[in-house]
C-alpha cells in the first residue's frame, strides 16, 4: 500500500493505494516531482485508493498543473473509487477536482 512510481521510455505511471494521507505527503510529493521531470505522459492510477486526504488532492493538483505548464501529458485513470469522490464531494473540492480533469 501506498505510492509507487513505475516508468518506462516516454511515460511514468504513479500508482495510489489504500488512505493517501499527510505520512506519505513527502514521498508523493517527490514521485509526482520525478515523474513530471522526466517528461512524456504522466497518469496517475487511483484505483486502489481508498482515501486521499487533503494534502494529497492539494499535490495531484498541484503536479497537473505544472505538467501542464512544462508540455507534459498528465492524466488520471479511468477509474476513480466512489469513496475518493465521495470525500471529495463531502471536503467541497469535487467541483475544483472536477473541473480539473475537464480542462
């Protein structure tokens, strides 16, 4: 459980699983650094997350953006549990989140 980053020729693929929470902030604070730097297409699996805290929405956001900025593809799995929108929903960043993945 936890943040692992997988990366291959072009692309980097971090995987998110069981509670994302402040006691990992650091680790996937320099994963998502790592993968972004490395360029291609970064895409971030969140399907088996079970909670990400508001530190780690506030990171996911963080590192889109600055893909974005740099040319580097960014983008989530398909699959997002109901229970990471759910709380999502309940922390009132569903919309910020949302609107995110639709820009």
């Amino acid at each position: 459980m936890g943040v692992t980053l997988e990366q291959g020729t072009g692309w980097s693929t971090l995987r998110l699983e069981g509670a994302i929470d402040i006691s990992l902030a650091a680790e996937l604070k320099q994963l998502l650094m790592t993968a972004v730097a490395q360029g291609g297409e970064v895409r971030v699996d969140l399907g088996g997350a079970t909670d990400l805290d508001v530190t780690a929405v506030q990171l996911l956001m963080a590192a889109e953006r600055k893909a974005k900025g740099a040319g580097v593809g960014f983008a989530y799995s398909d699959v997002v549990p109901q229970q990471i929108l759910s709380a999502l929903s309940e922390a009132g960043l569903q919309q910020i989140w949302m609107a995110e993945k639709a820009a």
